[in-house]
C-alpha cells in the first residue's frame, strides 16, 4: 500500500511538474483570460465536482463548471482548465505555466472516477460534503 502511496505521490509530482514552461514568451498579463476564447468548455455535469484519491485525502481534483481544474497533490493547489476531447479529460496548464495539454483516458461509474496516466489507475471518490 505505502508503494502505491508513493507511486501514485511521483506520478502526480511527475504531472505537475510537466507543465511548467518558463518560456517568457507563453506568459501573459495577469488580466488576460484564459478562457476568453471559449475552448475551455469543462465537460459533462457528472464530472463537475471535487474528486479526492483513494488513500490520500489530502489530494484531489475540483473540477468545475465554468471550466476550471483545481489540483492539489503536493505543495499548494494549482489551478487549470479542463474540457473533454476525444473521450479524454483533458487538463490543461495556464499560460503562465506554459500551457501545457494533458489528455487522459477516464472512466466514471456513479460516485468514482478513474484517470490512468502513464499506464496506471488512479482512483478518486467525489467528495461528499
């Protein structure tokens, strides 16, 4: 269980820090909207909602209607987008970040979800308040 713990802990690291770009060139002003050209539509609303990892309260993902991921695995919370494209949950970095796409294959029966990212399962449980 403890390596599963710190396998799912390395790919999640792996993930975020993948999307780090520091190209000045991707960076825009800090009033500019990312959405503004309407790409990030999020997805159907069974999706909508704050999803947190099987064994690990502590990480989760908040998807949300307006299009917008909130991740929090390590360190603090990091905001995205998100849509689906070709059957995919597709998360995507800000420009700050370098705007970096991610699609990954999901699965969703009720109230869990599972994302595989390199080949392996993640499993989350919508939080229930």
């Amino acid at each position: 269980m403890q390596s599963k713990l710190i396998l799912t802990i390395v790919s999640i690291a792996m993930l975020t820090l993948s999307s780090f770009k520091n190209s000045p060139e991707h960076h825009k002003t800090v009033g500019e909207k990312e959405n503004a050209s309407g790409i990030y539509q999020g997805g159907p609303k069974e999706l909508i909602g704050k999803w947190v990892m099987d064994g690990d309260p502590n990480t989760y993902i908040e998807l949300r209607s307006d299009g917008t991921v909130i991740e929090k695995s390590l360190g603090e919370p990091l905001k995205r987008y998100w849509l689906l494209k070709d059957s995919k949950l597709c998360l995507k970095a800000t420009s700050v970040e370098g705007g970096t796409e991610m699609c990954l294959e999901y699965v969703l029966r009720e109230d869990m979800l599972e994302i595989t990212m390199n080949e392996m399962k993640l499993h989350y449980a919508r939080f229930k308040e």
